[in-house]
C-alpha cells in the first residue's frame, strides 16, 4: 500500500479524492490496525486536511465480488441501528469497492472505512472481564433485531460446519494422511449424534467470526466489530460458539471465567439462540475448531495444529461437565 502514497504519486490520492471525496493529507506512521492483515493484500491508515483518519485496503480482483457484497450489509445493518458495525465508504453511485487503474489495467480494488483506535485486549486476562461478556451478548442481540429485514445475497447460502468439516478430512486424506488419522475420533465423536441433527439447526444472519480481536475497544466497552468477510446466513448459536471456542483455547478454565459466563447467561437472557442450537452448544464449539485447524494446516503451524489436538481432546471428554457449568 506505501507504494501508492509516495511522495510525488498525486494520482492516487486525486483519484482517492475524485472517488470518495477525501482529500489526502498524509500517511500515519506507527498505528497498530486492528484485524487479520491476511484479509487484504495491503492497508495503510492515512489522514485528511481536517485531520480525520481513514483505513484504506485493497484487495485483488477474485474478492471484489464478496467485498462489496459484504460491505453492503455492514452498511445496511448500520443503518438499521447497529452502530458498532463500522460501515464502508461509498462513492456517490451507492458502490463500497472501486478498482484503480494506471496505464489502462486495474492494479486492485479499494475500500475505505473511519479508522478507530482500540486500547486492545491482554490476553488471557480479559477472560476475567463480565463486561466484555456483556458486551458481547449486547452485539449479538442487536444483530439478530437488525439483521431480521436485511435483504443481501449472503443470505441466499448458509454455511455448514458439517460440510466443511467433510471437506476438511477428504483433503487431509490425499495430502495429509497422518492428521487425517489423528483427528478422526473427533468426527467420530461428532458423528455420533451431531452430524446427523447439524442439517435442522434454526439458522441466522451471524458475523462469522466473532471473537476478541475483531473488535475495536474502548477498555471493556465494544466501540466497533470489524473483519466481516465470513458474514452471513449460519446456524443461529455461530457467533456464540466461535467466541466461547475462543475463550476456551486461551485457557481451558475460560469456560467458567466471568467473561464467558455473563455471555452465556446474557444470551440465554435474550433469547437469541433457539432450544436446539443450546442442546448441541458444546459439540458446535467442538466442529468449529476443525475451521481453525484448516487454518493452522495452511500455515503449517505445527505448534498450532498441536494445540488444537489437545483442546479436542478436552473438549470431547468434557461435554456434559461444560453444559452443567453453563446450565444449558
């Protein structure tokens, strides 16, 4: 992206100016940009001549589809009274991405959205947090009101862990035979029950991956929820689960910790999780974690890969201890 913001390079910024109304200042040096930085090609965060801060990312051209896709029903939710979903800049036209082009051939598609400072997370400290827990269950409530009249294409496809994980395993056994055969007692486990029910779950317009470090922070109080890329129609108890899995792996005693339980007994409060989706909570934290392992596998993090062996395992031996601890 510093490519683009080269002293002497005024095409960009006149362009940026042009497209979205923004006039260019600076570039900001130094800022730490909340969310994966894998979810773009590259990203800067540089200033306007009234000192405001934008977050420019660009992306290539197979995910521009998706891209505006997903920036659409940020911005609709936003405008439905979702205030921490941070909506995308438009042009004039109603278009959230625009591709630049010099000498006549696009070099990559744009967005731009406010860039916000977060005080951040400590980690695994902030499992002791009820007010995160809180806020968190606040966010999910006023999603599931806010999505309810969203018209979008994503929710013309709903995700399933269930068939994702069958992916996974038939990958794994062309090209990876010795982890194909060392998690297979997990899809055992799964198959027992959970697989065969997966396909009746009530479903939902969910984020997609909810967790700590997709959110902007004022201290304990949610100010935006970021990293939407997975957004869209899923099982209605989604969120809840990847955000517990999350909590889980940081410290296997994050299951009872405050911040999970205020969730928990918040969402429950509000009802915004169907009968069935609380009777297979456990084993939906369980199939997620097998989307995690994907990623640890394309990185070839074998510590990672590791890990999640050991809170399988865990988390197989200890389901109706967790739906004691969490009453469900």
């Amino acid at each position: 992206m510093e490519e683009f913001f080269k002293p002497g390079n005024r095409k960009f910024t006149a362009w940026v100016n042009q497209v979205w109304g923004i006039e260019f200042e600076s570039v900001c040096q130094g800022l730490k940009i909340q969310g994966s930085p894998e979810r773009s090609i590259s990203r800067a965060v540089f200033k306007d001549t009234a000192g405001k801060r934008y977050l420019i990312e660009k992306f290539g051209s197979g995910k521009h589809v998706l891209r505006e896709s997903v920036a659409r029903a940020v911005y609709d939710l936003n405008r439905q009274g979702l205030t921490q979903a941070l909506p995308y800049k438009s042009t004039p036209d109603g278009i959230f991405l625009q591709p630049y082009q010099t000498d006549g051939s696009k070099t990559g598609w744009f967005q731009i959205s406010d860039f916000l400072d977060s005080t951040g997370i400590r980690q695994p400290e902030y499992l002791e947090s009820a007010p995160m827990g809180d806020g968190f269950a606040r966010f999910l409530t006023r999603l599931k009101e806010t999505s309810g009249p969203l018209e979008s294409p994503l929710n013309n496809t709903a995700f399933s862990i269930k068939r994702y994980i069958y992916r996974l395993f038939s990958q794994m056994k062309h090209h990876d035979r010795d982890t194909h055969d060392r998690f297979l007692p997990v899809l055992f486990f799964l198959e027992k029950e959970f697989m065969t029910v997966h396909d009746r779950l009530p479903l939902s317009f969910c984020h997609g991956d909810l967790h700590p470090l997709n959110v902007i922070w004022d201290k304990d109080r949610i100010l935006a929820v970021i990293d939407w890329e997975f957004t869209g129609k899923k099982p209605d108890l989604y969120d809840a689960a990847n955000l517990v899995g999350c909590a889980g792996i940081e410290d296997p005693n994050g299951f009872g910790m405050p911040m999970v339980m205020c969730f928990i007994q918040r969402v429950k409060e509000n009802g915004i999780i169907s009968d069935m989706g609380w009777r297979y909570f456990p084993e939906y934290v369980l199939a997620l974690r097998f989307a995690w392992l994907s990623e640890w596998l394309r990185k070839k993090d074998i510590e990672m890969i590791d890990m999640e062996h050991a809170y399988m395992k865990i988390l197989m031996k200890n389901m109706d201890p967790l739906r004691q601890v969490w009453e469900i």
